[in-house]
C-alpha cells in the first residue's frame, strides 16, 4: 500500500506541467544569455553578471561561454 501510495506521488509529480514549466525557466539557454553572465558549474540555475561564488556551494564561478551554432 505505502509502495503504491509512493508510486503515485512520484507520477504526479513527474507529469505536473506548472513544475516542468518552472524548471524550464531556472536555466536560460545558453545562447541567449549575455555576455558577461557567471554561472556555477554544479548549480547552473545560478546566474549573475559578475564573477563570484555561488552561494549553495561556495565554488568558484566560471563565465558563460555563448554557444557558436554549426553553419
């Protein structure tokens, strides 16, 4: 019953459209975002324009590098 109960939640949770929406907007894709944009490696929704340390980790930011598209 709880297996079942657990089962369900997780389902639910997966398929929630506002939840993938919400994910979708932490992260902007790369080509879209500034030049001057710092991220941490380990935590890619944190973003800010200047270099420093993320405040979940402590680890050292690292520049976005803007993504090339093939030709």
């Amino acid at each position: 019953m709880t297996f079942s109960l657990l089962l369900l939640l997780v389902a639910c949770d997966a398929t929630n459209p506002a939840r993938t929406a919400i994910e979708q907007k932490k992260a902007p894709p790369v080509e879209q975002v500034a030049e001057d944009t710092w991220t941490c490696p380990m935590h890619p929704e944190i973003r800010t324009h200047e270099p420093g340390i993320c405040p979940k980790c402590s680890m050292d930011l690292i520049k976005v590098q803007p993504r090339k598209e093939a030709p």
